[in-house]
C-alpha cells in the first residue's frame, strides 16, 4: 500500500478521523468516515487495521479496505478503486475501533493503575501496514468526578483490551457522534452491539434519545426500550412525539404499556393512549395531537412566534389551525386554516379571523392511509387536519406520518443489497 506517497501522516488518531470526509481520486466526495476496524493479534501484539467504516448515502455503512486508501490528510482520506456497497457487518475477530475500544477502562502494566482510553492511534510500518501502535489515556484523578493527567502510551503497555467490561463508558464515543443527526445516530446505533447501544442510550439525554428511538426500525427501538429503566423510558417517551410514543407503545405489550403509561404525566399519558385505541393505518393512529393551534383573535405575530419554535416538525409549521376554546386537542370546533405564506404577507397585527381557509375540509380518524395521501397529494397540503363528528380538531397528519407508513417496515435499513460482494 502506498498511503504516504499521499500523506506526511505516519500516525493518526482515529477519534479524530472520524467524520472526515472520503473523496475519490477525481475529488468527489463519497462518504464519511465513521469507525476503522481491527483484529486483535496474539501476544499483545499490536492490533491490525482492516479498514475504513465510511458512511455513504442514504446513511448506509460499508467497509473501504485500508489496501485501497492511497491518502489520509487532515480534513480529508482518498480512496481509488471500487467500491463494495454491500452494508458492513463485522467479522469474527474483528472489532470496530472507536465504538468498543473509546471509554475502556484499561490497566497500565508497569503500575497496575486504572486508566480510560480517550484515543487510539494507529502507524504505518515499514511493510505499509497500518498498527494501533499509540494509546491515549486518561488517568484517574482524586475525588469523585475529577479528571486526572492524560498521556499517550504504547500498545504495549497497556493490558485488558480483550478483558468484557460490564458497564463501559460513553464520553469518547458520543465526542465522535455529537453532530450527527438524529436518523444518523439511529443508524450508528443499528450497527453496534447491544451492550454498546444500551450504554450510548443511558448517556444521552432525553430529548435526544427520543429523537433516536423515532428514527430507529421497530425491533431496534423495542429492544433499546426494554433495557431502560421504568422511569427513564416513561421520561422519554413524554419527549417523543405523540404519535411515535404511541405506536412503540402498542409494540412492547399491553401490559409493558400500561405500566410506562402509569409512570408518565398524566397529560402526556392521556393524549398517547387516545391515539393508542386508533388503528395504526388509519389517521387516527398516524396523526399527531399537538399541531399549532390558535384562536380567530390571535394576531399574526403570536401565529409566527409559535411557528417559529425549534421544536415544531417542519410539517406542522406550515400551517397553524384556528379554533374555538378549548385550545388543547380535542378543542373546539375547527374554523379554519391559516397557511404560513399568508402569514408572512400579512401585518403583525392582523388577526387570524380575517385572513383563514374557511374552505379546507378536514378528514375523520377513521380514514384510511390511502385517502390521507391521496388528500395531501390533491391539495399540495403538508399536513391535513384531523376531527371528530363535532368537528372538534383532534390532531394533524403531516407528510412525514404518511411516508413512515407508506415506505416497507425495514426502509430505515438496506434498501438493496448486492448479491454479489468483493473480498475485504
């Protein structure tokens, strides 16, 4: 391999790679890096890079040999040659560097003492094999929560990488995570091990778990839950969606349910178990029940403050429904609907009442699947209002909703996989 004809880096720290963009020898970018893999070697002998994890849209992992990186530059790793689409499933004997070595507690040889590995760096030799030859540690410092010296060691001295640690921590692996989006968090978690993916679930807070548990497949997300404590999961699912707490909900059992209803605020628990009793293919079990919801005297200027949150889905602030009290779905009856174009065309002062579709026809929650999109699809609408036989407005169901149900169970995951596959 010829990595240095491309490169004056003869070490580099693999946290520190990851996210880096991967080109072609024609500078298009392909991917980004997200782990290398290894394979522990007798002796304590320094372990072997195999490989690059590169992440490849649509957020599909697949494995680059270290044979076909010509270059590792900072801000940037070339590859040539073809690639091996296939999704990366690790081997026997073979580790993802960043997800299970980051937060190991390790033993210095010499002394005996405690450390936690932060980095590992791996060289180029002189036969153009890449080793993790480089360790960087942190020692543990006095008092609770104190961080202690960090140094860099070689491998060499260093003990218990292949010793399983019950309760591994995170700190390292989230530093390497912390931008990704929340659907490209589910995918990272997808591919670790479940010990690994519990241990990344408790560090994140709720909010973000949330996020996660939304974007991740049904198996995944039922596994994931079951592990958390009762209170921790009742605490995020109050974070999710309605609608998405709801369908988990209906996955894990009746009585694993109840129990985490019992366990949430009594608000949130009730407007999740109102959609839990509607089919999951109809509105009903899709559409979400906090959409903005404002009376005809609010003004322009409340309408766009509440459009302009950061936690309302794009789909939701298209549009903001007008309603009778009460505000909190099921509310008064609907009057109507004020897009988010007229609202920027319109003064600050101008009241909703002046300015609603009177003309917009809300669906029932008994409508299938294929009459909400074909409704959307009709009117070029993002979200549809939802309500009862007293026109009460009930929830929304945006675009996204329907997508989720219209796309095949596993989407999150392969779309296709190549029958045929190099050799690493």
């Amino acid at each position: 391999m010829n990595t240095s004809k491309g490169s004056n880096l003869n070490r580099v720290f693999l946290a520190r790679l990851a996210g880096t963009a991967v080109f072609d020898p024609n500078g298009d970018q392909l991917g980004k890096v997200r782990d290398a893999v290894a394979t522990l070697r007798s002796n304590n002998q320094p372990p072997r890079i195999l490989g690059f994890i590169v992440e490849v849209p649509p957020r599909k992992r697949i494995f680059i040999p270290i044979t076909r990186v010509t270059s590792i530059d900072n801000g940037h790793v070339i590859i040539t040659g073809l690639l091996n689409m296939r999704r990366f499933e690790p081997r026997t004997n073979e580790i993802s560097v960043l997800s299970e070595m980051l937060d190991r507690s390790v033993t210095l040889i010499e002394t005996n003492e405690k450390v936690t590995v932060e980095d590992v760096g791996m060289e180029l030799s002189k036969t153009g094999d890449w080793f993790i030859e480089k360790v960087h540690v942190m020692r543990r410092g006095i008092g609770l929560r104190r961080r202690g010296a960090s140094s860099t060691l070689t491998w060499g001295e260093i003990s218990g990488f292949t010793i399983n640690e019950t309760n591994q921590g995170v700190s390292n692996l989230l530093g390497t995570l912390s931008n990704l989006r929340a659907a490209d968090l589910a995918s990272v978690l997808h591919d670790l091990t479940i010990k690994r993916r519990v241990e990344v679930a408790r560090a994140l807070d709720d909010e973000r778990l949330a996020d996660v548990l939304e974007e991740m497949n049904e198996a995944s997300r039922v596994e994931l839950l079951a592990e958390l404590e009762g209170e921790r999961a009742a605490d995020v699912l109050e974070e999710m969606d309605p609608d998405d707490a709801a369908d988990l909900l209906r996955e894990v059992g009746q009585e694993k349910a109840q129990a985490l209803l019992a366990l949430m605020e009594p608000e949130d628990a009730e407007g999740v178990q109102r959609l839990m009793h509607y089919e999951d293919y109809s509105a009903g079990g899709m559409m979400t029940t906090e959409p903005i919801v404002l009376t005809a005297d609010s003004t322009v200027a409340e309408a766009l403050s509440r459009v302009r949150l950061s936690e309302v889905a794009p789909g939701l602030a298209s549009q903001v429904f007008v309603c009778r009290q009460p505000l909190e779905t099921p509310t008064g009856r609907l009057m109507g609907v004020v897009y988010i174009q007229r609202l920027l065309r319109e003064p600050p002062a101008t009241l909703l009442g002046s300015i609603l579709d009177s003309d917009i026809a809300p669906l029932s929650a008994e409508t299938t699947l294929s009459e909400v999109s074909s409704y959307l699809a009709s009117y070029n609408l993002l979200a549809v209002p939802i309500v009862d036989a007293n026109e009460r407005l009930l929830g929304a169901v945006t675009v996204d909703d329907v997508l989720d149900h219209l796309l095949p169970e596993n989407w999150r995951q392969d779309e296709t996989k190549r029958k045929e596959s190099e050799s690493r």
